[in-house]
C-alpha cells in the first residue's frame, strides 16, 4: 500500500421500494464488507429512487472517491437506467458488445414466456442489456442482466462498478467483477487490511468503551479502526490495521491484551466466527434435542439452519401449553403445580425429558415469561430459565431476567442457550470463556 | 395540499458500523416509511460515518430538499457530533437550553456509574447534549439524547429533524418530533397521501408487472405512486395518490379493478396486514400444533411471535429425524419405507399425529428437502410436502417444489404453511381467496 494513499469507495444502491422503507437495502452493507477486506474505504451508502436524475445526482456527489459501486436499476424494464447514466457520467458512449448480445439473448429466452413480452420487446431489452460503455468490461450476468466494470472518464475520477439489484446476483458476480481489470487497476493501489474479530458474550458495550479508554491513555489507538457493535447478542470487536503499520500493530496489541485482561471469559471467538459455526463444531459427534416454551421453536430453527444439521440434531418439542409440557416432555403435574411451568425445576424436567424422548446425549430446555404479559413481582416479564444437560447426568441451569420487549426476550434467549450448549460441550482445558 | 408542490426530504444516518457492512440502517427504512405516510416524498437516504466532515458533506448534498433527518451522532461521547455540524450549517450558534440541561443531568446521572466516568467528564457530557441551535426545538430524550428540530438557515434550505441513533430512541420519540413546531411548518404544505396496500401470495412480480403495462395502455398511470415487492413470499402491491387527485383517483381504480380481475384468488390483503395478522384472527376459538420436519421449528416459532400466542398455539413437534416422526408424531414405519419422508402419506401422518398428541383441532404438517443436499431426480431439492388438518378430517395437502437456496425454501415453506392454515379456517363464502 502506497504510504497513506487510502483507496475510497462510496456505494449507490437504487430502487424506489428502499425509499418506501418497505425493505431494507441488503447489498450496501455486503459490498461495504467486502470493498473492507479489500483494504478500501468505505465513506459513503447512498440509497436512491428509479429515476435517472437522482442516480445521476447521487453519482455526481460521489465524484471526489475512487470507486463507485452501483447495484440495482440494471436489467430489461424501461425505469432501469444506471447503465445509460454511468456511460453519460464517464463520457463513454454506449457500444453494443456483440458476444453479451448472445449471452443475454439465450437468458431472456429462458425468461420469455413469464414476462409475457412479444418478439419486439425482447429483441429491444435484449440489446439493452448488451449496451457496454466504451471501454468497459462486461461482467456476465448470474440473473438476466449482466453487470458492468467502467474505467474513469474525463471528467469523472472513480471508476464504477455497475453490479444488478438481487442480493443473489450481486453475490454471484462479486468475483467475476472484483478480478475485472478497472477494479485490478485500483487494487494495484491497496493491500486488504490486516483483521481481528473478537466476539464476548455478555459484556456491555459500556465496558468495552471503558476498556478502550483506558488502554488509550497510555496508547495511540488512533492509527488503529476500532469498530464494535452488538450484533445477535454479542458483542464484536473489529480491530482493522494497514499491514506493515507498527503504531497500528502496538494498538492493537495493547487493546487486545486489555481486553483479555478484563474481560477474557467473555471471548468465545477470535476469528470472527459466528456461535452457530462453533456450536455445529463442538455437536459433531452428538446428539442433541431441544424442548422449549417461551421460544416457541426457535431454538430448534436455529440449530437446523445449517446444512447437514441432520448429522446431530433429531429434533424438538415445542411445550408451549401445560398439557405439552405434562404428556410430551413427562415434567412432573406437581413440579408444575408447585413451582410453576417457568421454573428451574421444569426446564430441569423438561431437559431429562427431551433426553429420553429423543435418545440423544444433549437437551437444552427453556421457559420464560416472554410478556408483555404474564409477569409476576416474583417472576417478571423476561424471567427465563434454561437448563442443558447431558445424558451422564450434567447439567448447566441458569434462570436470568433478560431485557427487552418480547421478540427480543426470545431471541435472546434462543442465543443465550447456544451459549450454554457450547459451555457443556467445551473441554475444561480448552475452554476460550 | 397546495398543488403540485410536493414536500421532499432525505435522511441521514451516521455510524462507522453502518459502512463496515455488520450492521443493517433500521432507521432509514422506518423513517421513510413513516414520512412517506404524512405524504412527504422522501428521495435520498445517505449513510455515512461519525467524521462530522462526512455529515457535513451529505447534509449540504441533501440542500435542495424540505426536510433532513437525522439519526445516531448524537450522546455523550466525543465523536457525536450531530448537533455541532447541524449548528453550523444552519448559521444558528449553539446556546445551553437549562430546562434541557436539567433534564439530561437526571438521566446521564442514572448511567453514569455504568460509563465509569468522573464527575467532569459527566458535567461536560451534560453541558454538550444541552446545546441546542439558537431557534431549535429540543425533543426529549427517550434514552439519553434529546433530538433536535432545526428550523432553516440563511444559508441553508431544508429543516432538519436530528434524532438519536438507537431505533428504539428514534421510535420513541417520533411522534413528539412531528409535532414540533419547524416541522409542523412543513406539514401545513402537505397532506397525507391516500393509500392501498394490496398483498397477493402466489403471483411473481413478473406477472403484476404485465398486469400494470396493461392498464397503462388505456389509463395514464403516471398520477399514481406505484410500488411493488416482494416481501416475505408475498407480493406488495402498494397505491399512493395525493387526495383529490381525480386523475390518480381514476388510475387507482383501473390498477385495482384488473389486479382483481387477474389475480382476484391470490389477493389475501386489501389493507396491508400480514399473514401473521391474519392467522392470529383467524386462530380465535381455535386451537392448532404443528410437525415439522425440514422446517425445523421455524413454523411454531413464528405462530408463537405475537403476544397472546398461547391462547391458540399448543405447542409442536420438529421431527427432524426419522426416529422421531415414529415415535413422537406416530407415523407408520410402513409409510417411512414405502413413500419416504418426505412424501404426502409422511405429512398426512404427521398431521394426524399432532391432532392426536396435542388435542387440538387444526395441524399442519410439513416435510420436505430444503437442501443443499438430499435432493433425488424424483424429489428435488425444494420438493416440500405440506398437510394442514382438522379435527374433523378435512384436509388440504400440497407437494410443490419451492425454489431458492435452503434458507429460502425453509421460510418459504413456513410462510406457504401459513397461507394453507389461512385457507382452510376461511369459510368458503368470505374467502379473499
């Protein structure tokens, strides 16, 4: 990397519907972590409607960056005109690439019949979508349309990356278009930025901040990007450097060492990895069940999500009235009675339950008072109580107060079990918290 | 509303999180849609990071519009420099407002034990988030920031609304924030727009599209705001038209007249409510549980999401292997080896099973490939098989092949569940579809 020569990139994703507010925009914030691990500098998300102005104006006042990547308002319909825009921004007029006619042709083919169009019709959208700007490289396409990689023009300093509006598209092209020769020619110029992702369960944010401050008053942290952010429950700590900075190289230790120091349990991951990637790990060899109230099945989705979850889960019982709890899961009528559906003693129930339902050696159990209702001054809304449990017999049993209005009691709590599988499963002596 | 005059705005949210791609804009989205429904055409939405030359960069790209909001760069800690950039463009000097200085002190006092700072640290927070532009309204803090409405400046044309960056906050204080004096004088230029908000389930935008060109063949459609998508599986089809508009009106009527004309059976909304809406009406005086196999849970999870889920929901059984789709939900061995499953005679089962163990009087029932593995030439990745059950022996069973990658076809199958526990508790003669 050229000595404090930063590449920046800004990113223009259009559609009327993300004005609305009906949906929220998924690829800026995918580009902007890839464009990250590049080494480039995101300043700037801009999200625009379908006309052709304000592509054109939200363009223009990127027009002091490197890189401008667009996504949305390609593909065959009128309103869909980056293209156009970007060819009359650079000043390169837009030129039939005669090998994408073909290529575009044989998808719109496929596509004819759904989009009810005629032969006229087709054969129009069909050269619009194989309009390159001059001296542009075509990107080909994983949808309908394909995307476009534009050198500067003239009188507009970034290069553009015109990228389709489906997240899916998007995803699928990202390679093709990073190993574009405009995107290669500005890479020349950055190298990715050296990464560590620290992830703490149940650490607030608040005691981060504090253990920044502190490791900043004796160490420059400012030639080091901190970012951290609350995401699913943790709390994640990105420290991101330029390689072969050293005053970057000496915050960053200092911070980690700090936060090893106060709050080391805490760090489940060093690497960025998600507490499913590391639950699906730690189950390979096991069996495990779920029975759960307040979570309504959540937990059980959760663990499926990955392909081949098979392998270690068999499945779970979704107790959510008494009589489920009572006649699926066996817990005691007089453990209900006694202490009530949200207890220790039922999860306890509920986890030895699931064990010998299931035959599995993992259950995890949780019930709570998800609210806003049915809150107690004993038992108040966000009481949850959780027990995992293996079949020789451990067992793990927690009963906090999460905050939080429903939903997210029960996310929460979906992420809090997960913590405690990882905990029963996690040897001793390898323990990361 | 005065004619032809409409009241245009952008927003602003700022946070480094935003750029680095890990955390999603929730405020853009919310704002604008809440705007878009006082009749305000919202335009741009930028993201930027805490650098108050970014935020001072994209409120002057934002000049031309009526109105700025807003969000996150406000609170206590230095990079938070909202008010400051806001104050300055605007040519409107910060002055201490004491009522508000008051106010803040009472709330940063409860946090401030938890921010683990000394006394001048806290006198200088509570001085900073007091400073409100000379001719502003400060709006009380729902966390620990107030919000700001900013009247215009010499220099600088649009009103700007400045709001926190916790969406809680945003929400929280939203409603005082609208009845604020600078943009109460907004609001006497504008009007609310006149909205329908179709949902079809079952129809691609492909369709509705050649739907919408049409009726443009006989009927100007340029007076009517028209936005489709596609959300959770279902397609939005959402009308806007400033009130008294006879030309949108005559649109209006002609787009909902041939949508009802085509696609009349797939219309299950006129007034914008969800299917969960719905069902949860729909479920009164009922009682269901659920199987599910490829779904893993997510089904029970999403019927449990509103409060008072409990009076319908009994519970569920994710029977992700096949042990437990024997044991637990009593399918016949015999129809495993013979049909598979993931086979209609497996889901039929599976209902009659949950109708059984739980004693409710609807069941739905879902099996299926979700993939990536697993998929045959007879049943190919996306081939769910669905049954949805009452008590009373009627049944509706479905083996489509869903497409989209695992993630996909598992919320797409929950949702199309939905949809099939819509239709059989819909008595014929109401039916929207």
């Amino acid at each position: 990397m050229a000595a404090g020569a930063r590449v920046t990139a800004g990113i223009v994703a259009t559609g009327s519907e993300l004005l609305a507010g009906r949906v929220r925009d998924a690829n800026g914030p995918w580009i902007a972590e890839r464009l990250g691990r590049l080494g480039i500098d995101v300043t700037e998300i801009v999200l625009v409607g379908d006309r052709p102005e304000e592509m054109a104006a939200a363009l223009r006042s990127l027009a002091g960056l490197d890189l401008v990547v667009t996504s949305g308002g390609l593909g065959p319909t009128a309103d869909d005109l980056t293209a156009a825009v970007v060819a009359d921004l650079t000043g390169r007029p837009l030129e039939l690439d005669e090998h994408m006619e073909k290529v575009v042709g044989d998808i719109i083919a496929r596509f004819a019949d759904r989009l009810n169009w005629d032969a006229d019709a087709l054969a129009e959208a069909n050269r619009k979508q194989a309009m390159v700007p001059r001296g542009a490289t075509a990107i080909p396409p994983v949808g309908t349309a394909p995307g476009l990689a534009v050198p500067p023009g003239d009188d507009y300093r970034p290069t553009v990356l015109v990228l389709p509006g489906p997240p899916r598209e998007v995803q699928g092209m990202w390679d093709d278009a990073v190993a574009s020769a405009p995107v290669q020619a500005l890479l020349e110029r950055t190298e990715p930025f050296a990464e560590t992702h620290l992830r703490l369960f149940g650490v607030p944010e608040s005691e981060i901040a504090a253990t920044l401050r502190a490791v900043g008053e004796h160490t420059d942290l400012a030639p080091l990007e901190i970012v951290t952010c609350l995401r699913d429950f943790a709390l994640e700590v990105d420290l991101r450097r330029a390689p072969g900075d050293e005053a970057a190289a000496v915050a960053h230790d200092a911070v980690v060492a700090e936060i090893d120091a106060r709050h080391g349990a805490a760090v489940f991951s060093r690497t960025g990895e998600t507490i499913d990637e590391i639950l699906f790990d730690l189950l390979s060899g096991h069996t495990i069940a779920t029975a759960e109230s307040c979570t309504g099945g959540l937990l059980a989705g959760r663990l499926t999500e990955p392909a081949g979850a098979s392998a270690h889960v068999q499945g779970g019982i979704v107790s959510y009235s008494n009589e489920a709890k009572a006649n699926l899961l066996g817990v005691p009528q007089q453990v209900l009675d006694t202490h009530g559906a949200v207890s220790t003693q039922a999860v306890q129930a509920m986890a030895r339950g699931a064990i010998e339902r299931f035959g599995v050696d993992v259950a995890v159990a949780i019930s709570g008072i998800a609210g806003p209702g049915g809150g107690t001054e004993e038992k108040p809304v966000g009481y949850v109580c959780f027990c995992v449990r293996t079949a020789d017999g451990t067992e793990i049993v927690r009963d906090p107060v999460l905050p939080g209005a429903r939903g997210d009691v029960r996310e929460r709590s979906v992420v809090l079990a997960m913590h405690l599988v990882r905990r029963i499963l996690t040897p001793r002596d390898q323990a990361v918290s």
